[in-house]
C-alpha cells in the first residue's frame, strides 16, 4: 500500500506521515529531506544554489543515510530546499530514489509536495494537508522559539508565504493536489484530531 501525503510547509503533514507510518506498519520518507540534503550539499561545496548543473550533480549522488543530519531541520535550509526544488534536473534526479522507497513491500508512505501527481500518481491514497497561511505560521513560530530560535510571527508568516508562491509556481512539478486527493484542512484540529481524521480517511478509501 502506498500512501501519498502532500501539502504546503508546516501544514503538519510529515507529523502526520510519521503518525500514519506507525499506525499501519509501513516505511515513511519525508521527501523535503532529499531537497534539504541537495541543498545542505551544495552550499557545503561552496556553490550556488542556482547553478542548476551543479545542483543536479549533487542531487544524483544524495545518500539517504545522512537524511538524519538534525541540520536539515534548521529552517533556512527549508528555504535553500525550495531554490533547488525548482530545478528540474534536481527532481529528476531524485524521481526514481523516491519511487523505489515506495515500491518496498509491505508499503510505504511519502510526504511531500508533488507525491500524489508526480512520485506515485498511482499511490492508493492520496491526501493534501492544507491550513490556513497564518496558523501554519503560528505552528512554526512556536517550534522554532522552543528550540531557541530568535524569531517573530512576522518574518516567518513571510518565509511561509515565499515558499508557498515558489512551490506552487514552478514550472516543474507544482505544488497543488492530485485530482484524486482527499483534501484535510487542519486549521483548526490539534495533532490528534489530524491523526484520527487522517486514518478514518485512509481507512474508508482502502475499504477497511
């Protein structure tokens, strides 16, 4: 079985893959990380994030045993991610890496931005996590200032809002939902009432 799970940054859907994972026993890949990791890789080379040969060269020898490194969480390299995911080369070279995860037996579940309409179109639930722009600010907001980050509503409500235009207006592979996606606003639920609404949905498509 093959989960799809897309939607906007700090929609909650990587919370909600991981989540989703361990309730049904399947492998989870966060799919930003492979971006985050072109990117961490690039600019540890002393490149330019927009030199696209680069990028793809750096994209085709990514090692997925280093999507730990807890430097990829740190939020500007969410917002290097986005440069290089613009690139076309970059997501071809990253295309089969992921649809090669997915194919793994017994099943597995892939967040990103495009898995439902480019990864896996054929994925046998496709959901899109969406919430409201400020409250997906908020959710980060607070994130960043528990881990100490000097940061304000405003300068991350602005990134949030950047990356939401860079995304959805590239060229290759946009952000937006699959025609087939089951849409979850979760502007007003909590992780839990996410969760449950998430595997009620997937529950009902796959028939149990």
């Amino acid at each position: 079985m093959i989960i799809a799970i897309d939607g906007p940054a700090a929609s909650g859907k990587g919370t909600l893959a991981r989540r989703v994972a361990g309730h049904f026993g399947l492998a989870c890949l966060d799919t930003g990380l492979l971006y985050r990791a072109v990117a961490r890789d690039v600019l540890a080379r002393g490149g330019s994030l927009e030199d696209e040969a680069e990028a793809a060269a750096v994209a085709r020898t990514i090692d997925p045993a280093t999507l730990s490194d807890p430097s990829l969480r740190l939020p500007g390299v969410g917002e290097a991610a986005s440069v290089v995911a613009r690139i076309s080369a970059v997501r071809a070279a990253l295309l089969d890496l992921q649809r090669d995860f997915a194919r793994q037996e017994p099943g597995a579940v892939l967040d990103g931005r495009d898995i439902g309409t480019v990864v896996c179109p054929n994925a046998d639930v496709k959901i899109f996590i969406t919430a409201e722009a400020p409250v997906r600010a908020r959710r980060r907001y607070e994130e960043l200032r528990q881990r100490g980050e000097p940061v304000t509503f405003e300068g991350v409500l602005d990134v949030i809002l950047r990356r939401d235009e860079r995304d959805s207006s590239r060229a290759d592979a946009p952000m937006r939902p699959a025609d087939d996606a089951i849409l979850l606003d979760t502007s007003n639920l909590d992780i839990e009432a996410a969760f449950d609404a998430a595997v009620g949905l997937i529950k009902r498509k796959i028939g149990q």
